[in-house]
C-alpha cells in the first residue's frame, strides 16, 4: 500500500507540472479576438446566438468572436473579472444593474464611437436605450426587450363569459366568476408574483411612477394587488406548488397570470398540452407596462475596443438583430426590425412600458428592500405606506 | 499505558539539538500549508479589513476619507440583525441535530450487520450529491403541493413561509451533512481499540452504558472536530438560503444569513468596503465562539 | 488502560430471551431500512425522472410515462460530457492527492512534533475556517489573474492544495493514537519522516480514507470556483458542475437532463466510497498495539 502511494505521489507531482504548462490557446496576430459573454436563457437561445455569431465571423474575416456563456452567477463572475481588469470585451448588461454599473466606472461610454461610425440611434425605442443612458451618456445598446402581457387559459376563461378583461374592474369581475365556479380546482384565478417586477406595471396604471412612490396612485395600486390576493382571488406562487406563475398556469393551478415573452418557449416545452391566449395588459387611469432588456456593452478595460465596438454595433443593428429575433424568442428593439407573428399582445405595450432598472445606480439594491418589505406587506405584517416610504429611501441610497 | 523507558540523561547541547531537529521538522512539514494559507486566507482577509475603512468600488478605492463608517452601518443595520439572529437560530438548531444523527448512523453501520456495505451507501447518498441539485429535489418535494405535504396531508410551502423557512433549512442540512459527519465519527470510532469493548463486555456493561461512559468520551477530539468545522460551516450558511429565498433573503428576510448579506452588498451593491466591514464582524463573531469551544471541548489535547 | 487477552464472556441462560432478542433486532433491521428507503428516495427520484419527457417530468411520481431515453442521448451528444468527467476526475484525483500528503504531514506536526508558535499557527489554521468564500474571491482571484492562472487548471490546484479542514482533521486523529508506537520508533532511532511513513500513516487508514472520499467528492462538486475560475472563456476546462449549470435555465429547467447528468456525476463518487469505505475497520489500532 506504501509503495503504490509513492509512485502515486511521483505521478501527481508530474501531473501537476504538466497541468500548469497547459494554456489556452492563441490565435494568428493579422485576426483580432474579440471575446462576447452572457448568461444562457435557454438551449434554443445559445445555439441561436452562436449562429448568429458565426455569420458574423464569415462576413469579417479580420475578427474571431470567442462567445461563451456563463452558467451561474453572472453577476459575480463578471465583478471578479472587472476587478481583475480582465473582461469579456462585449457582454450583456440587465438594464437593472445598468445604472450601477456605469456609475462603478466598468462600461466603456459609446458616444464617441457612435459620433465617429456615424452610427444611427434614433432607430431604438427610446425608452429601451434610456434605460442606458445616464444623462448624455449612451453605456449600451438594448438588444432585445419584452414586457409584461396577460396569458389567460382558454378553457377557464370560457367557463367564465370567454371575454379576456381590459381593466381593472373587468379583471376583478371575471375572477370573481371563476372564483365561484373554483375553474382551477383548488387553485386561484389569478397567480400574482410577490415581486416589484410585476406589481410596479400596476403602480404605472394608475397613474403613479417609481420616481414619487410615495403617491395616492402608488398606494392605491398596491392596494389594488395585495388585495386581489385578501379577496381570495389572486394569491402567489409558492402557494400553488409552483416556483413561478408559469408553472402554476402550466400546472392548471392559476387561470390569469401576467408575465412575458419568455413563458412562451416554456409552455411550448414543458406544457404544451395547456391552451392559453396572450392578451394586452389590462390597464387602469392609463396604460402601465414595464420593458425587461437587456444591453450589449463594451468594457472599460477592453484591449479591443475597436473591434469590439464593430461587433457590438454589428449585433445590435438591423443584420444581428433580424436574425437574432428570427425564432421569436426576443422581441426587437429597433423599429426597423419586424417582430415574427403573434406577438401583438406585447408590442402593443411599446408605447406604456418603462425601462425596468430607469438607469438608477441605487436600484438592484433597492430592489432586495423592495420585495423583503412586499413579502411583509402581504403577510399583513407592515402596512403600505411604511412599505412606500422603505422604497423611497432605499432609490435614493 | 507502557511507559517509555528512559536513557540516561544526554548532555544539554545534544538536547537542546534534539529539540531544534525536531521544531525543523515541525516547521518543514507545515511550511507548504501555512503558504497556501498566507496567500488565500490571510492576506485577503487583511486586505478586507483594510478596505472597510474606505468606501471601495469594484475599481478600487472611492472619494472619501477613511473611517468606521462601514461598522457603524452595518451594526446598526435592522436586516444584518435580523440575519445573526436567523443564523444563531439555524446554527443552534441544525449542528447537534447533525451530530447526533451523524454519530447514530456510524455507531449502526459500526456493528456487523447484515447488508452493511448498502446501508453505509444508503445512508451516505445524500451527503454525495452537490448541495444545488439536493436542495432543487428538497424545493420540489416540499411544495406546496409536494410529495411531503401529499403525505402528511398539509399544505404549508415550507422553504417559502417565513415562518418555516429556517427550520426546514435546519432540516435538510441537518439530512444532507448527516452521512458526512457519519464518516468522520466512523474514522473516529476505528481509532478506539476493541480492548476496551471487551473489558466493558466481561464488566457486563449493557450497551447504552458502554455508549455513554466508554465510547461517548473516547470520541471527544472528533466531537471537537465536527463542533468546530460544521459550527463554522453552519454560521456560513449561503447555498442553500440562496437557492431558497432566491438570493434576496426573503420572504420578508426570512432566508438572510449573514454571508448572503455580505455577498449582496459586494456583488449587488459594489460596496466592498462594507461587506469588508460585516466580514470582519462576522470573523470576530465566528473567532470568538472557536475559541470558547476550544477552551472547553478541546482542552487537554495537546501532545 | 491494560493489555488484556480476549476472553469470550459466557452469556447465562435465561428463559424467553432468545426470541425478545430476535424481536429486538428484527424491528432494529426494520427502522434502519425505513430509514434507508428515505434517504434514497430522491436519488431513485433522480433516475427516474432521467427517463421521463420533459413535460412530464413535472409530475411527482416515480414511473416515467412514456419511457425514453432521450435526456440520456442528449447529455451524451449534446453536451460534452465526456470532457467534463475527463476534468473533474483529473482535479478531484490530483487536489484529493496533494491534500492527502500535505494534510498528512501537517497534521502529524500539529498533532506530535513540538515547534515554537505551534499552538498559534494551529489557531490561524482554524482561523482560514472563519472567512467565507464570498468575502475572499476578488483578492484570490486578482492575484491569480496577475500570476496568469486564470485560463488553466494550475490556479485552482493551487488555492486547494491543502485546506484547514483536512489538517485539522488529521491532527484530531493523530492525536488519537497512543504515544506507545512513536516512542518505540524513536528508540529504534527512526526520524520524524520515517515514523510517519512506517508507523503513524499504516495506522491512520481509516482517517486517510475518509480524507479520500470527502476531498474527492468536495472537489467533484465543486460548482462556485470553478465557476468564477474557468466559467467564462474557457469551456475546455469545464467540470461536471459546470456542465450541469448548463441545463439550468431562468424559465425553462431541463428536468430530464438535468437528472441525467446528476445520476452521471453521483456515480464516480459512489464508486469512490465503495472502494474506500471498506478501511474503516476496527481494530486496526489494537492491532498493532498487540503486535
């Protein structure tokens, strides 16, 4: 036993060498490398995004695209690599960290770079690249974005009158009905996420904003939410065995649930025997919607930063975005750029929805304080007014 | 115990040379861990302790001055109370229900018993898979409308009410470490020679007796070990409060852990400097119960 | 504590006893096989729904409905399994290696050799216990990234050559075993090397078999540094957890697959366990103290 653990030994010590002569390797200097990182959304997405950037190497033969994916904490693996001044050379940016990210000095600012390409933004929703923008300063291009829409299950609805509600007297009515015909055995009408990210549309709707929380219409929105669920007609996802009110609507636990682009590929996989419609979200005072997107940016410390920027450019404009969009998984953020059929629900939100993250460099750590509190005031545990007043200072920092 | 007989007593130089051969061992033989452990611990750890003076970025150091304003924020912080106390009650909870379901197991699994090899595997399946796929199979089990709750006829989300939240959390690690906490105290019990079984057995000393007064005792250095490593282990708690508030501490800061606050304010809020702050808060926190430990169970060890 | 000859103590006769002892040990086979079927349930779950559609492996219980083994082609086709075992294994073997050795000496030194600033060193060795990962990974992972290890394996093995856990581990066991053996090394004159490469390594088995199986099973699960190490441009480096984090979507999990790679990266640390676990034998102490 010894002696076999000696020649072990001298092994692993050779093996241990050998391992740290092992290195990556290195391309040819007349190509530039030019390394693109995400996180991966799903198999479909990844294998459409490398096709994407392989058309991309074919039409510029002085550029290699390295595009690998991060599976795990994004956010973490990122901050490690900007401390190090080591980064990936264009990487997405969730417009909810945005604006921290750019006041931490990490984003490379575009402005120059669009002035000298005579690059032309005007063709992005405004609202999407504001939620980049910081002042004057562009730190990124939205390469895709959805809001939030209504995905309503066929059979249920029509055991209540088969008519989708627009407001928010119709939503209630319709629960109401399916209520007292227990449509969902056992589940709720309606699944409401415990989560600023979906409660916010609302506070937009009747007529309030993230900038004055503080407001009669914040309130009254809150109100409205939380109380959809002391009715009994609405209530959240833990509570009807699901992780998400995909699931729950999936699993036939919940009638009504707002959620959006992305629950499409997963009803499609995971439950494709459900039938359910995509209907507009409803509105109150006013149409209220919020636009989740994402950024390509560029990094401070890119050692490319030319070719990156032909890259990023390149992705976000009309070529990379048409094919990107191609599959329906993204909606477009350009309005040059035609979404594929079915997709009316969400685009009719365009001009209601407000970029979610509104460039605030204080946001994702007010958002934790958001939903703790949200939780609380659910429970019955803190009352709306100290919860607004909670959100009003944490935005401030 | 034999006593080593002694040679006549060598002149003073060659003694003292004898100790200082043996202190150039002892150094040489921890030279290498104690690097590692300069070089990934405590450098590190000093440079935390120097940026929580400061406000720090990701780039670096940010305008202003130095001082303990990171200390004052965190300790007067009401979400960094609330994750000690979650964390007093998770640690409390969670590592004498490890220990006694882990010293259970090895003492079963100890006797020759029928089928032993299975249930030594059996028992230690839930400590092999990684802690994200067991707490993924726990979530969807402990639904609301999970296996368990299928079982016992309720409809509690367990791992989502802020009520039950730690506990259930006290109640699959304690699960999940039991198989590992099994095998240290099996390697311990290997290292009490069965003399001292057979001097209890012609005592006709009954089982729990021979348990308590003999074996109980002779495990003290590992029940040393598993207080302090899983103790420590258990005040770090981030995994699976992660996995299961979803990263935010919630519902209602139910899942807060210390760490879990110090990873969002560096990597959420890119204040380094005070998650530096909580870091060392957490570090005395943690020192000071070691050594408590140390000085109670762990007297009477040295060589 | 005396030396004494085994003397098999006659059991007296009591009427009855026989079959209360079988009852006694029936219902005791009984409680540990319950709780055996609990604590592998989730595993049979696993494998079960390794063999399910994806729609259905949503469903709770244990047969597939239909049966297929398409997650099974999936991950083997693909995913580049194969790799990621091929990476794990070289890590798990070449850290569990250099954790042995290193983990062994120290903790031998802790344990039996007197050096000035031992019992303070000891303490800073509990002390690297304290900090957690999160509050070091940026200092670590500048250094390492100034040093050029970022793209290779040789970073990770260097941050894991040795931790406190196994050291302070060997020095419990260590300490366990009576001084008798070591002074009777050192009146045959043997060095400290020689006492513990003949003497004090042969009796701590059990403790260096645990050492095996939870070093490699801690490095073959290891998700969070090989993540922050080789998780962005380096996919040839990947290990098995990363593999598996690849079947981890936001909105759409890959139940099936996600099972199958579980079942795939359980299976070596099984086999592990198997090999290993058969050292815990008693006696192996006692053994040598009588000879």
């Amino acid at each position: 036993m010894r002696k076999r653990l000696g020649v072990v030994l001298g092994l692993l010590i050779a093996v241990v060498l050998l391992a740290a002569t092992a290195q990556a390797g290195t391309r040819g200097s007349k190509v530039t490398t030019v390394t693109l990182s995400g996180w991966s959304s799903g198999p479909d997405e990844d294998a459409l995004l490398q096709q994407v950037v392989n058309n991309f190497n074919k039409s510029h033969p002085s550029i290699h695209v390295d595009y690998s994916v991060i599976n795990g904490d994004y956010g973490t693996a990122m901050t490690a690599r900007f401390a190090a001044h080591n980064p990936p050379d264009v990487f997405y940016v969730d417009s909810s960290v945005a604006g921290s990210w750019a006041q931490q000095g990490v984003l490379q600012p575009l402005n120059g770079y669009i002035k000298s390409s005579k690059y032309d933004t005007s063709k992005f929703f405004p609202s999407l690249l504001g939620a980049f923008t910081v002042g004057k300063t562009i730190y990124g291009f939205p390469k895709d974005w959805s809001p939030l829409a209504m995905e309503i299950n066929k059979g249920m609805l029509g055991q209540a009158g088969g008519r989708a509600p627009t407001n928010w007297a119709s939503l209630q009515k319709v629960a109401q009905t399916m209520a007292s015909k227990d449509v969902t055995h056992g589940g709720k009408p309606i699944c409401l996420s415990p989560d600023w990210a979906r409660m916010l549309a609302f506070v937009y709707q009747a007529g309030g904003s993230l900038s004055n929380i503080t407001s009669p219409a914040a309130a009254a929105a809150v109100n409205f939410y939380v109380g959809l669920m002391n009715k009994g007609l609405a209530t959240t996802p833990d509570k009807l065995g699901s992780g998400w009110c995909g699931e729950a609507l999936g699993k036939g636990k919940a009638a009504i649930i707002f959620e959006g682009n992305w629950v499409l590929p997963y009803m499609k996989s995971t439950y494709p025997n459900v039938q359910y419609g995509v209907f507009p979200m409803v509105k109150d005072k006013t149409g209220g919607n919020l636009a989740f997107t994402v950024s390509y940016s560029l990094a401070k410390d890119s050692k490319n930063k030319q070719a990156a920027w032909t890259l990023l450019s390149w992705l976000a404009g009309k070529q990379g975005m048409t094919q990107w969009v191609s599959k329906g998984l993204a909606l477009p953020s350009r309005s040059d750029v035609k979404a594929i059929g079915g997709r009316q629900a969400f685009l009719s939100a365009a001009p209601f929805a407000h970029g979610w993250g509104f460039g605030n460099p204080h946001f994702s750590a007010a958002y934790t304080v958001m939903n703790n509190d949200l939780t609380a005031v659910i429970a019955g545990s803190k009352s709306v007014a100290s919860m607004l007043s909670d959100v009003a200072s944490a935005l401030k920092g | 115990m034999a006593t080593a007989s002694q040679a006549a007593p060598a002149p003073r130089s060659s003694m003292l040379g004898a100790r200082l051969r043996e202190a150039g061992w002892g150094y040489g033989f921890v030279a290498v861990p104690i690097v590692v452990f300069g070089l990934f611990f405590v450098y590190p750890f000093g440079y935390a302790i120097y940026i929580s003076f400061f406000h720090w970025g990701i780039l670096g150091k940010q305008a202003g001055a130095a001082g303990t304003f990171n200390y004052h924020a965190v300790l007067h912080d009401r979400v960094f109370h609330i994750a000690l106390k979650n964390i007093a009650e998770y640690t409390i909870g969670v590592v004498p229900l490890e220990m006694a379901l882990g010293l259970s197991l090895a003492l079963v699994i100890n006797q020759k018993i029928h089928g032993r090899n299975f249930f030594r595997s059996a028992f230690y399946f839930p400590s092999i898979a990684s802690s994200v796929a067991i707490t993924t199979i726990m979530l969807y089990i402990f639904n609301s409308d999970g296996l368990f709750n299928h079982i016992i006829g309720s409809h509690t989300p367990w791992f989502q009410s802020a009520g039950t939240a730690i506990w259930s959390l006290v109640g699959l690690n304690a699960w999940t470490t039991s198989g590992t906490v099994m095998i240290y105290y099996l390697a311990g019990l290997q290292a009490i020679s069965t003399d001292v079984y057979e001097a209890a057995a012609l005592d006709n000393t009954g089982a729990w007796r021979t348990f308590w007064k003999i074996t109980f005792p002779l495990l003290r250095p590992a029940h040393f070990f598993v207080l302090v490593v899983f103790g420590i282990g258990a005040l770090k708690l981030f995994d699976q409060a992660f996995i299961v508030g979803g990263g935010s501490g919630g519902p209602n800061n139910a899942t807060q852990t210390p760490v879990l606050y110090i990873y969002r304010d560096a990597f959420s809020n890119f204040d380094f400097g005070k998650a530096a702050a909580a870091g060392v808060v957490l570090f005395v926190i943690i020192f000071t119960l070691t050594l408590v430990q140390r000085l109670t169970v762990g007297r009477q060890e040295a060589a | 504590m005396t030396l004494q000859t085994s003397v098999a103590a006659a059991e007296p006769f009591i009427p009855g006893r026989a079959r209360s002892a079988i009852a006694r040990k029936a219902f005791f086979y009984v409680v540990i096989l319950a709780v055996a079927a609990v604590f592998f349930i989730p595993f049979l779950w696993t494998l079960a729904t390794s063999f399910k559609t994806i729609p259905d492996s949503v469903n709770v219980h244990l047969i597939p409905h239909p049966w297929t083994s398409s997650a099974w082609r999936a991950i083997w086709t693909q995913y580049d399994f194969k790799l990621y075992i091929k990476n794990s294994l070289f890590l798990a073997v070449v850290v569990t290696g250099c954790n042995l050795v290193l983990s062994g000496l120290g903790g031998y030194a802790f344990a039996r050799l007197k050096f000035p600033g031992r019992e303070l060193l000891f303490l800073l060795v509990l002390g690297t216990l304290m900090v957690p990962d999160q509050l070091r990974l940026i200092p670590v992972f500048v250094m390492l990234t100034n040093w050029h290890l970022i793209g290779s394996f040789s970073g990770y093995i260097l941050i894991n050559l040795v931790t406190a856990t196994n050291l302070f581990f060997m020095r419990q066991y260590f300490l366990t075993i009576p001084k008798d053996f070591e002074e009777a090394a050192k009146l045959d004159g043997a060095g400290p090397i020689k006492t513990f490469w003949k003497i004090m390594l042969p009796l701590a088995l059990p403790a260096i078999s645990a050492l095996v199986i939870l070093q490699f099973q801690g490095t073959w699960n290891d998700f969070f540094w090989p993540l922050i190490l080789f998780g962005q441009g380096s996919p040839h480096l990947y290990t098995v957890q990363l593999g598996l984090a690849e079947l981890n979507f936001t909105y759409s999990t890959l139940w099936p697959q996600i099972c199958a790679g579980s079942v795939i990266a359980i299976l070596p640390i099984l086999v592990v366990f198997l090999a290993f676990q058969r050292y815990f034998i008693s006696g192996v102490v006692s053994a040598g103290v009588k000879g």
